[in-house]
C-alpha cells in the first residue's frame, strides 16, 4: 500500500510507543486515585463533546476539499479559511458558554462534591485547544504527515499521570489538575503549528477569488452535516463518560470505567494510524472515480487491521485478572473487567470492518453518514439511560458496544448496495481460526502464581505463536512486510522520522 504502510507503520510504532507510557500509568499510578482520574476523563470528555461546535465543521473539510486546493496559493486561503470558521466557533462557544455554564454549575452542584465542581470549568480552554489540534493535525495529514502529529497527540500520556501523582502527593489541587489539563492541549496544539511551520505550510493568504459561490456553498453545506455527524459520532463513542459522570455520583466509578476503556483502547491503535493516512488518499482515489483503488485499500484494511487488533485483543484478555492483581486498588480496579471486554468486540468490530466511514464521507452520499450516525448516537443515549442504572459502567460499555456494531452493520450493508464492494476475503477465516487457538493458550494457560510472570509468559507464547501463524500461512503480504520494516525500524531508529 505504499505512502499507507509506510506512513501508518510509523504511526502505529509511535502509538505503541505511547501505549506502552499509557499501559504503566493505567496499572500503577491511575488506581492510586480514580477519583480525580474520573475527574480528569470527565473534563477531557465533555471537552471532546463541544470540539464540532466550536470548529463549526472545517475538520472535516480539510481532507475532503484539500484536493481541489493543491496550488500554492489556494491552499494557503484555505488554511486561513479554515482558520476563520474555526474562530468564528470559538467566540460562538464562548459566548454560549459565558450564558449557561452558571446554570450549569449550578445543576451539578446538586449532585457531586466541592472537588468536581472546581475542576468543572476546565473543560472551557480544553476544548478549545483541543479543536484547533485536532483541526491541525488533519490538516498536516494531507501531507501524507501522522508519524510526528501523532507523538504530538500523545503528550497526553506523559501529562495525565504526572497530574495524577501531584495530586495525589498533595503537591497541586484539583484547581491545578484543572490548569494542567488545559496547558497540555495548549502544549500540543503549539507543537501542531511548530511542525506545520517546519513543513513549510504554515503560510496564510486572503485572497478567496478561488471561493466560487457553488463551491462554497457545497462546503458549507458538508460542514453544516460535518457538524452534527462529528457529534453523533463522539456522542456514540465518548458519551459513556460523560454519561456516567453526570448519573453516578461516585466520580471513582468514572475513573475505573476510563482505565478499563484504556486497557480496550490498545487494540485500536492500528486504526486510528491507518485511518489517518488513508483517509486523504481515498479522498483523492474517489473524486477521480478510482473505485478498484479504493476497493483495494478497502479489503487490505480489513484483514490487515483485524489481524493486529485481534492479536492485542487475546494478549489483553488472556492476561486481564493478571493485569488487574498488579494494580493498587486491584479489587476497585477489577470493576472494569467487562467494560474491557465490551469496549474491545467494539473495536475488533470497527477494525474489521475497515475504512468504511472514510468511503462514505468522501463520496457524494456523505449524507448518509449523518444520519445514520444520528440515529445510533440518540439510541446509544437511549441504551446509557436504561444499562447505567442497572449495570453501572458495565452497563456503559455495554451500550457503546451495540451503537458501534449496529453503526459498522448498517455501513457495511450501504456500502455493499452503492459501491458493490465489501471488505472481507478468505484471509478472514484464516486469521479467525488463528485467534481461536491463541486464545485457547491463553486460557489453558497453567497458573504461576506470580502475575507478572503470567503475564510475561502469556504474551510471548501467544504473540510468538500467532506472529508465526500470520507469516507461515500467508496471510497478509503488508504484514510480513511491516514485520520486516519493524525490525529495520529497530536497527536504525532513525529511519523512523524520514
């Protein structure tokens, strides 16, 4: 796949990477105080929720109109009109915020303790930076760039814990948790701009003789559902937390949940990198009308995804009551065995069913996008309202898990009757019955009683088993391929910034 392994290689090793940061601080420092780790998710979370209001949509025209503006000139107007909706949404948020952020305040007040409440209005400044990152970084990606945006989007990693520890040694507040959460998407954001800079394409120009009144009409009308379908869209994978912070007092609960969904969230990383590099190449396959190019990366994706993300799904699973006995607060921890478990069929889901958002949302039906994901964010609601009471954080992730698999259905099926095209190849069966024996191992799998031992044990027979299964049985030649540029990865670390 070329720019697309290459590229999507570099950004999944980089997220591993952080992963790897993420995994030491879900297992020894945020059980140490789930309370302000729920606090923190919370504030991240409904920072997220605001983030297509306040770019009024022009995220999702960065990729999609790209194309049209690849001279010098035109791209550097659309940059700055990107640039201009999004500070037009910014003093929109504002404005509505300074109007109903007191009421509220005030409504949650009600329900949760003095340290939630001070820690509340961080949410502002977070989503701001946070929508102008994450604008940035699709707008790097039209350069074929992830590998460095995507160490950039990860300085979370290191931000989160180190606000966890100072809390919970007393050195700073939850006022000051609340100021650090904001100075990392601040941090990051500087560092998108920095390195667009260094690309050379951090220029800006008013000159919109380009904007014809049709073309901007069409954009105007794609960002309008650009708006709405990005919000479903987090209101179907993001509102269980916000959903539990606002029906759970126990903001505790809301911490555990988070570090379970970070535990699933491991296994998505293949996706997101490829997803991101992927999605300007579509763009440009689709409005040539290069649909067998298109169906190429359309059924490599599949297999290639699934392949990995079924791997860390048994290495995750296979280990999971080890994992959690290593934690402090294991029995606390342990609540959020199941919401692991939910949350990661929802991934595999999404993985094997490979780039379909991308073809739909780059295709003249991008409409169907929007309401189809409407629908599903106002049943996944719906699912939260009834499981949350009844199951708690289970019950959460047990609705994120239906939304996603009947959203990724009803793609599927879409994309089938327009473009009479589908994702799966016989590699599929093969990669199935792979999983099955790893995960036999895994649960066969004799007891040391020593979890870390298990652990260690556990993910080298299983990860070397399944490893030697993918290459003897052919299943995917990109695999063996990234294999092997993993290990020249490895030899010359160098190579990975070029």
């Amino acid at each position: 796949m070329g720019v697309i392994q290459r590229q999507g290689a570099k950004q999944t090793l980089i997220n591993l990477i952080a992963a790897g940061i993420g995994g030491i601080s879900t297992i020894f420092i945020y059980p140490l105080d789930f309370e302000v780790y729920g606090i923190i998710s919370f504030v991240q979370a409904t920072a997220f929720l605001f983030s297509p209001f306040i770019l009024l949509g022009a995220q999702n025209l960065t990729v999609r109109y790209f194309p049209q503006f690849k001279g010098q000139e035109s791209r550097h107007s659309f940059l700055t009109l990107l640039l201009l909706f999004a500070l037009a949404g910014t003093i929109l948020f504002l404005v509505l915020a300074y109007f109903f952020y007191p009421w509220y305040e005030n409504y949650m007040a009600g329900k949760k303790d003095d340290l939630f409440i001070r820690a509340l209005p961080f949410f502002i400044p977070t989503a701001i930076f946070y929508s102008l990152g994450t604008m940035m970084t699709q707008y790097i990606s039209n350069f074929h760039r992830i590998a460095v945006p995507g160490m950039i989007n990860n300085l979370h990693k290191l931000f989160y814990p180190l606000i966890v520890l100072l809390f919970y040694f007393k050195i700073i507040t939850v006022v000051g948790a609340g100021y650090l959460i904001a100075v990392n998407y601040f941090l990051t954001l500087l560092l998108l701009v920095l390195y667009l800079s260094r690309l050379g394409e951090l220029k800006f120009s008013t000159d919109f003789s380009f904007l014809e009144r049709p073309l901007f009409q069409d954009m105007a009308t794609f960002a309008f559902y650009g708006v709405f379908g990005s919000l479903s869209g987090l209101l179907m994978s993001r509102i269980d937390t916000f959903m539990i912070g606002n029906l759970i007092r126990d903001d505790s609960l809301n911490g555990i949940s988070s570090n379970a969904n970070y535990l699933a969230f491991v296994i998505q990383i293949p996706s997101a990198a490829l997803g991101a590099i992927a999605g300007p190449i579509l763009a440009v396959a689709i409005k040539s009308g290069r649909m067998d190019e298109v169906e190429q990366i359309y059924k490599k994706s599949s297999i290639n995804l699934f392949a990995i993300g079924l791997l860390f799904f048994l290495l995750i699973w296979s280990c999971i009551d080890d994992i959690f006995q290593i934690m402090p607060n294991s029995e606390k921890a342990a609540l959020g065995k199941y919401v692991v478990l939910f949350v990661a069929i929802s991934r595999l889901v999404d993985m094997l069913t490979s780039v379909n958002t991308h073809i739909i949302s780059y295709s003249k039906y991008f409409r169907f996008n929007f309401y189809t994901i409407v629908l599903l964010s106002i049943l996944n609601i719906g699912f939260n309202l009834i499981f949350i009471p009844k199951y708690a954080i289970v019950g959460a992730a047990l609705s994120t898990c239906l939304s996603i698999t009947l959203y990724n259905l009803i793609k599927l099926i879409y994309i089938r009757y327009r473009f009479q095209m589908q994702p799966f190849s016989s590699g599929l069966i093969k990669v199935l019955v792979i999983g099955v024996v790893g995960y036999l191992i895994g649960y066969f799998f004799p007891d040391t009683g020593i979890p870390i031992l298990n652990i260690l044990l556990k993910c080298a027979l299983i990860g070397i088993l399944y490893g030697f299964a993918i290459m003897k049985w052919k299943v995917s030649q990109d695999l063996t391929s990234l294999f092997y540029q993993g290990l020249d990865w490895v030899r010359h670390p160098s190579k990975l910034f070029r």
